[in-house]
C-alpha cells in the first residue's frame, strides 16, 4: 500500500458578488464552512489559469453579472491506497460527500514517503 497526494479542482458558483477578489474570499470561505471541522486536513485554496495568448497565469475566477465561478483547488493525503487511481477516487469521495453538487475533477495524483 502506498500514500498519495491528490489535488482536485472544483467549480464554485458565488453570486452578489462586485468583484473577483470577493468572490476568491467567499468561494474559499464557503468551502471552508462545509469542510471543516470534518475534513479540515482538505487544503484549499484559488487555482490558477494560463492566458492562452501571453501565458501570463491569473486567479481562475470567471466574474460576469455579478455572479462569479472560482475554480479552486483542493488537496488532500491518501494514505494506503492500492494504485493513483484508488487515491484519486477516495479523495474524489470522501471531498465529494462535503461538497455536494459541486463538480470535481483530478488533477494530479503523486505519491509521496
């Protein structure tokens, strides 16, 4: 058996919001709220997006209306796990039970002594 660290990403909707650095606070707070004090070993916190034209990296926060989706970023450690794929479905199931009706995806999965 072997430990991993898995990273998700996830889809945070966030409305009556002015602005992106609100929305990055209430997103991580909301999050935050339903994790803990549960699963307060789950790291969060903003992703980062690449600008497909310069490359230059940017807070993932999409804000329009003043609804805003924050892309964030969860991590957590797996330890025992059978193969990457266990890890990432244990960590997909045990965030996915707190966060409800929140899309999440994996996007990394590195094992670790």
């Amino acid at each position: 058996m072997t430990n991993y660290h898995v990273t998700l990403e996830a889809a945070w909707l966030v409305r009556d919001v002015k602005s992106a650095d609100d929305a990055i606070s209430v997103a991580i707070a909301e999050a935050g709220k339903r994790l803990n004090p549960k699963l307060d070993f789950v790291e969060v916190d903003v992703g980062t997006t690449y600008c497909s034209v310069c490359g230059e990296p940017f807070s993932s926060v999409f804000l329009t209306a003043n609804t805003a989706i924050v892309g964030l970023v969860l991590e957590m450690k797996v330890f025992d796990a059978e193969t990457e794929e266990h890890a990432a479905r244990i960590a997909k199931s045990v965030i996915g039970q707190a966060l409800r009706d929140v899309p999440l995806n994996v996007v990394e999965v590195k094992e670790f002594n």
